[in-house]
C-alpha cells in the first residue's frame, strides 16, 4: 500500500497512538519515520519497545514538542513533516 509519491515511508496510512508495547504496520511507519527524520538506526520491525520509545522522545525534544515517548497526533504530524522533508534527518 502506498501513500503516494511524496511519503518516504509506506507500511500504513493509520494513526493510531503508539506506545511502549504496541506493534504492527503503524509502529513500522513510525520507526520509518523516525530514521528518516533523525538517523534513529531501528529496526523497522513493528515492536515499539525501549528504543522506538528512546528514539520518539529524542525526536520530540529536537522538535520542540511534549516529551511523552507516544506517537500521537502531533507526533505523527511532525515526524510525516520531517521525515519526507530535503534536508532530513535533523538531529
């Protein structure tokens, strides 16, 4: 399934808040999104465990948004931004 030409990552086009412990296409998508954006190094293996949670805090402390460790919307919203944008990874 693809999100169109523009979108560097394309396991899911769903969005749902991930968290330590969750699994499947849309913690792919995440860890994607989150080498893309920072040069986090995961696994894109669909397991959000202490390093997906490492890497989300990382990218939200480079973004200068809420430091919780869950990918949710404004999130999801920035790492999409980031990831696909010329110039990434950023931090």
């Amino acid at each position: 399934m693809s999100l169109g030409p523009d979108d560097v990552c394309d396991y899911t086009k769903s969005r749902p808040t991930l968290h330590r412990g969750s699994s499947g296409p849309a913690v792919q998508q995440a860890q994607c999104y989150l080498n893309q954006a920072i040069g986090a190094g995961l696994d894109e293996d669909g397991d959000f465990g202490q390093l997906t949670k490492s890497a989300t805090k990382d990218f939200q402390q480079c973004a200068g948004i809420v430091v919780d460790g869950l990918v949710a919307a404004q999130t999801w919203s920035f790492l999409s931004f980031w990831a696909n944008a010329p110039d990434a990874p950023f931090c």
